[in-house]
C-alpha cells in the first residue's frame, strides 16, 4: 500500500492553504521597505540609509513560555500573538531602535487552520501596535513532537537606531529617576509558577471568578502584553533617557542591572505604586517570599525609564499625556561594594 506524507501526519495541502488564507492579514502590517510578498525561501525590506547617517541594527527573539497552555486550555488563541511581538519588541525599544519586520515561527502537533488564523491575527495586531511589518515566518507541523492541541510559538524583530541615540544605560548617573511603566498584569513571565500554585497547590479552574480580580481567572492570565513601543518612541522625541528597561523575566532585580553602570544602585520604594491583585493572589496563595517575587514577576511595572531630575517632570506629563500610569518608584545612587545593584525600601 502507498504511503503518504498525510499518512505521516502532515498536510500540504493545508498548509498551502492557510498561507493563502493569512496573505491579507499579513499585508495589513506592511510598513515602507516591505519588498515582495510572502511565500518566498526569503523576506525582504529596504532600509533606508538617507534616513540616517550611521544606522544600526538591533535584533531579539523570544517566545510566551507557558502562557501558551493557558490559551490552549481555554481555547482562545488570538491574543497570544499579541504576547509574542510584545516580548520581541519591548525588549528592542528598550535601545530606542525603531521597529522594522518581524518574522514568527509557529509549531504544532497538527495544523489546524482556524487555531493557526487566530494565533496570527493576534501577531497581526501586536505589529501594527509595535509600527512593524510581518514579513515572513514558518509553519511547522510536528506530529509526533507535539500532542495535536500543542503548538509553540518563537518571534523575530529587527530594528534601526541611529548610533549616536543608541540607549544602552552608559549615560545613567547617580541623581537619576527611575520611573515605573504599569504593566498590564502578568504580562509573559512567571507562568509555569502561577500554574502550580493556582492549579496544582490549589486546584482552581480557569472559570473561576476571582473578586479581587473582577474577572474569570482565565481572563486575568491570558491579558495580552503592553507593548510600549507608541510610548517610547514617542519620548524620544523631545526628552533624553539615560536608560530603559524591559521588566521581564527576572523582574526588577535582574533586568535594571543589566542597563546599570557598575558605579550605580538603583533604590526602589516599594510603596510608590499598588501592585495589582493577581500579584498579590499569587503571594498569598503560594507563600511565595518576597525576594522571589521581585525575581520572578513584573509586580507592576512593565518598563522601568532612568531619566534625569530635569526632565522627570515633563517626562510624568508626557505618559499621562499617552494614556499610560506611571510611577517615580526609585533613584540612582552610588554603589558601595559588594552591595546588590538593585535594593528595596
């Protein structure tokens, strides 16, 4: 009897058909630069060097970790693409580059057309939110690799900066202001700690309304990541920001340290902002300390800007001007050795 790669588990024809399916949503995000169209070996984009007169490229990639079973478990898959350009993205804005393309990589156990649709109207809509374009990516089927409501997901940004605006925390100096972005919850971090506290340790379920949180819980942990790109840019415009960072996996305490001079201590005030409910929820529940949830989640704060005395005023007006929440949760100061970069007060 003949056999059939469908046989094995994987469908072309499908395949063939939801790229099909998607071209429109894909040239929804096209930006100038964007050459051709999907479905080539390669993805192309014109830079334009008349724009700048020493550019450089800023690249990330990153995925959602486990907030992927989250959406598999509910069944709702077209916010995830939103996490998945908002972790890519925020984590190049960071050097003031401004993004260009983004390419994903989407892997499942089997294609299902309509999941695959939902998983890229929300990469769709995280690139118009980020200003750019989808380009290019992959569709894998894995049978045999992934269980057949599996799938993971990877992204790609590239950016342009100019060189002499690269932000990369050279220029912080003791005196500075730290303010605090809200996040928007969780965001995309600490996943695989909040399933074993709320499922495993105490058996919740993703329909259960949460007071505190005023929504199911399952709401709560699939909100979509801020992306902070509309934002940053927008600063950049008039003030200068001596450093950002993305406050992502590590939290606090070890994403400020990697923008920090080794002369300078970010201090943070611990009471300048409310953390929100699920944090707390996630505390209380999981007796978790105090130290590890500075390490392991955001608390709050989506992006942390270092700004001087001088521009911490216009720069406050400025985010509320955007919509955003903002705190002044710390400042800079001499680091004394053998002391932690980042402490709490």
């Amino acid at each position: 009897m003949a056999t059939t790669y469908r046989d094995a588990g994987v469908n072309l024809a499908g395949a063939e058909a939801f790229l099909k399916n998607i071209k429109a949503l894909v040239k929804s995000t096209y930006r100038s630069g964007v050459l051709g169209d999907i479905g080539g070996f390669g993805a192309f984009f014109h830079l334009d060097t008349q724009k700048y007169s020493n550019p450089v490229l800023v690249s990330a990639t990153d995925g959602v970790g486990t907030k992927l079973k989250i959406a598999i478990a509910m069944q709702k898959h077209d916010t995830i693409g939103i996490d998945l350009v908002a972790m890519c993205a925020n984590d190049i804005i960071v050097h003031g580059a401004t993004p260009l393309f983004f390419l994903d990589y989407l892997a499942m156990g089997q294609l299902r057309q309509e999941v695959a649709t939902q998983i890229l109207t929300g990469i769709t809509e995280g690139c118009l939110q980020a200003r750019c374009a989808l380009i290019g990516g992959e569709t894998a089927e894995l049978p045999g690799m992934y269980q057949t409501d599996d799938y993971d997901l990877a992204g790609f940004i590239v950016g342009v900066v100019e060189r002499k605006r690269i932000i990369d925390g050279s220029d912080i100096a003791v005196g500075d202001r730290i303010i605090g972005v809200a996040s928007s919850g969780l965001h995309a971090n600490g996943y695989s700690l909040v399933r074993k506290v709320l499922f495993d340790q105490h058996h919740y379920s993703l329909a259960d309304t949460i007071p505190a949180l005023g929504r199911t819980l399952g709401e709560e942990l699939l909100r979509p990541t801020r992306i902070y790109v509309e934002t940053v840019l927008n600063l950049l415009r008039d003030f200068s920001l001596a450093g950002i960072a993305h406050i992502t996996g590590g939290g606090l305490t070890d994403n400020l340290p990697r923008i920090l001079p080794l002369s300078c201590q970010a201090v943070i005030h611990r009471q300048q902002w409310s953390r929100p409910p699920i944090f707390t929820l996630l505390q209380e529940k999981g007796d978790i300390p105090e130290n590890e949830m500075w390490r392991v989640f955001n608390n709050g704060i989506g992006m942390a800007l270092v700004v001087s005395e001088e521009y911490l005023g216009d720069t406050l007006q400025r985010l509320q001007a955007l919509g955003e929440t903002a705190y002044v949760i710390g400042e800079i100061v001499a680091r004394k050795t053998e002391t932690p970069p980042v402490i709490y007060l």
